[in-house]
C-alpha cells in the first residue's frame, strides 16, 4: 500500500502503504478565500516523498486543476492512478492550503485524506507544492515538488 497523494510510501518487497489524512492548515477562514488568479490553471510536476527521518521512499507524478475564484480544485496522481477533491482551507500571504480527499482509488495505494499548500514559485509559472499526510500507523510522510 502506498502513502498520500504525494504521500505514498513504498514498502519492503514492493507493496504500498495506505496513509491517513495528517493535520488541518492553519491561514484564513474558507468563507474569505478563493483561489487567486496567478494560482488558476492545470499544473503539472513530480513529487519526491521522504518519510520522517527524511529517508527518501518514492517519486511520483501529480496534476493540480484550480480555477480562479473558487474553493475547490481537483488532484490526480497518474503515477499511482488515484485522484481526489481538493477543498480551499485557508490563505495565508502567499500560500494555499487544501484538504485532499480521495475519490478514487481502485488498487487502495493511496491515502484516504492529506493536505497540500501551494506558494508561488521562485520562477513565474511556478509553484511549489507540499503534500503531507500521517499513515494509519502514525508515520508522518511529505512529498515536495514543483508543479509547472
């Protein structure tokens, strides 16, 4: 079984690990924010996922649909097949937190529940993205990247 969206966890012997949602953000309340328009669009990129003691556990491909003004987006992780809702849970200056969950699995790899922020990159086009997510057992895993 495998570990989050950007969260996934590859075990000994080639299995995946299912993960569990890790911590709610912290940032402004849902009823002010909406997605900005630099944050608007499909965004593309791979994510590295380290456990906690940063050993690295795998690499993994991720897409990010946001649309300008809303609260909700959507995620796919092509690599693991898996994709899931993204719901707005704060802003905080230059940062977007969502609440990932899951809508479809159909191997069980992935985690159920996860957060992801979003800042802007250091280059225009460009944002950098953080999965985090607690496994079932209490492992905390998180995966960066950047999505272009």
């Amino acid at each position: 079984m495998i570990a989050a969206a950007a969260v996934l966890l590859a075990g000994t012997g080639g299995g995946v690990a299912v993960w569990a949602w890790r911590s709610a953000s912290e940032g402004s309340s849902t009823e002010e924010a909406s997605v900005p328009g630099p944050f608007a669009g499909t965004w593309s990129g791979r994510m590295s996922q380290e456990d906690a003691e940063g050993d690295h556990v795998i690499d993994w491909g991720t897409r990010v649909e946001l649309e300008a003004g809303a609260k909700r987006g959507s995620s796919e992780w092509y690599t693991l097949d898996c994709r899931g809702g993204l719901a707005l849970s704060g802003q905080e200056e230059d940062r977007l937190f969502f609440d990932y969950v899951e809508t479809y699995d159909p191997e069980d790899r992935c985690v159920d529940e996860a957060e992801l922020v979003l800042r802007a990159g250091e280059d225009e086009g460009e944002l950098e993205a953080k999965w985090s997510a607690t496994s079932q057992e209490g492992t905390s895993m998180t995966s960066t990247g950047t999505l272009r």
